[in-house]
C-alpha cells in the first residue's frame, strides 16, 4: 500500500465524457495506491489563466501529483511551465506537467501513444499520411509522424494554422509538409495518394457524435487506412463508414491508454498496468458506442 494519497487530475474544457478518471482510478487500485483522479474543467474565459495557475501551485507544493492537460490548452499552458522535456519542445504541445528536481515540467506523451498503437494497423514505412487538424494533438501526430519517415499532408480549415504548424517542424522534415484547406476539392485532388489518413480533430466525439470530420459526399480513398484520434464513441461515425467501404481503421482509445499509461508512470515511478487501464476505457466506451450504433441503425 503506498504510504501517501497521489492526488491526480485534468485541465481542459469541456470535461464531462472524458475517459480519464475511470482510466487512472483503475490503475491506483491495481497498484493499491491510495489516490483520486479529479477533472478541473475549465472554461475559455478571461478568468482561465488564472485557474490554471492556481493548480499548477498545487502541483509545485505536492498537492497534486500530477495534471494532463487536454483541449484547448496543450500550447496555452507552456509559457506557465519552468521546462519542458524535449519532446515538448520540438511538438509545442504538452499533456502532462509534473515535478522534477524543483521545476514544474511538461512533457508530451500523445506522440509515443500514437506511434505506439499506430503499430496495429497495416501501414508501411514512408506511407504518405493525411493528417486533418492542425491543434495540440495534431502536431504530436505530425511529429510522431516525421521521426518514422511518414511524408505529410496537413488540411485544417484555418489551412495558416497549419502551415503555421508545419512549419515549426521544419527542421526534422525530410520533405515539405504540404498544407491544403479541409475542404472536399482539395481532399479529392490528393485522395489517390494518401495511404493512411488520420484524424486530429475532435469531430465525432461525445455528445457529437453525429458529425464527422470527412466530407459528406467525398468518397474515402479504396486504400487508405483510417486512425480516429477520437476514442468515445469506439466507432464513430468516419470510422463506420471506413469499414463499411473495407478500410482498415483504429480509434483513439489505444493512444488514450498509452499516453495514459505513461503520464502515470511519470508521476509515480511505477510500471503502470497497461491492461487494467484498457479494460477500464474499453467499459467506459460502451455505453457511447451503443447510443451511435442505435442511431444510425
């Protein structure tokens, strides 16, 4: 039994369908570690920094263990960190904040989730990827994207926010980071080339789960495999319609559980049970899965 209460917890907004608490709150107990994961939801108002750094305090006097941070304050947050690990300074983003030897650290452990779980799918090397967004978590999909050679194609709707994040990574690209707008013209153009296609957007999650972020209209490429960063619901709506046309596709929960699973390992020095924590998300997907599944049926 752990001889001290490991406070945990999230900033973001909005909060209320995450998967986090059950996630953690399940690997506590295999561990019979005292310790409670907590949402801090935190609204985009003048007020927010503010918030944001009173938990922070609570993490640099050992009130708080750790924090995740997830949309919209993976970049927000880094001027309020003492430093970064090099990961998060090469992707901009960070999702995991922590101390060490006295400094409030932020690392980012989204990338190493998705490279991870992108193992799965059916993908060779240097495949030609279709990233679509251009937030926190598509850029540690980019950079994760960029270490294994992947040539990448960015469409966002704000197409200078990509470019803006293509090129920040221009010093670890082999090739150019091509950007089009998310748009059903420019998507076709490029649709013969792409062999994975991944969504960094967060279309299609809980209560949304009747949007989805390709073109209604656009057919899905013949040989592309489809990743949905989007974990609740399992299968969304992109991630239905792929399979019906005989794509190969993934959802988010894996990355969701393995830079889960590293967070805690970060904030606790301890292997964390990387089963557990996916049979914890796996439960808490259901419910959700089965309400799209009933509506489109």
């Amino acid at each position: 039994m752990a001889d001290s209460y490991t406070n945990l917890g999230l900033i973001g907004w909005p909060l209320e369908h995450s998967l986090s608490p059950h996630i953690h709150q399940a690997a506590l107990k295999e561990l019979g570690m005292c310790g409670k994961y907590s949402l801090f939801a935190i609204e985009p108002n003048q007020l927010r920094q503010r918030a944001i750094q009173d938990l922070l305090k609570h993490v640099a006097n050992g009130t708080l263990k750790g924090l995740n941070v997830t949309l919209p304050y993976k970049q927000t947050i880094l001027p309020m960190l003492a430093t970064l690990t090099p990961a998060a300074a090469r992707i901009g983003a960070v999702n995991t904040i922590y101390m060490e030897e006295g400094l409030l650290k932020g690392d980012n452990t989204d990338a190493a989730g998705f490279r991870n779980d992108l193992m799965q799918l059916p993908v060779a090397e240097y495949t030609p990827t279709l990233v679509l967004g251009a937030g926190g978590a598509a850029r540690a999909v980019v950079f994760s994207l960029l270490q294994a050679a992947h040539p990448v194609i960015l469409a966002a709707r704000k197409p200078e926010k990509a470019q803006s994040l293509a090129d920040s990574f221009i010093n670890i690209a082999q090739t150019t980071i091509k950007v089009l707008p998310l748009e059903p013209q420019a998507l076709a153009q490029i649709s013969d080339e792409i062999g994975l296609r991944v969504n960094a957007t967060p279309l299609g999650m809980s209560p949304h789960i009747e949007t989805c972020v390709w073109p209604e209209g656009l057919p899905l490429p013949a040989h592309a495999a489809i990743y949905d960063l989007v974990y609740n619901p399992l299968d969304t709506l992109l991630v239905q319609r792929a399979r019906q046309a005989g794509l190969p596709t993934c959802s988010g929960l894996g990355m969701l559980v393995e830079q889960a699973a590293l967070a805690f390992e970060r904030w606790t020095g301890t292997t964390a049970p990387r089963t557990v924590m996916q049979q914890a998300a796996q439960r808490a997907c259901e419910p959700q899965t089965t309400k799209l599944s009933q509506r489109i049926t």
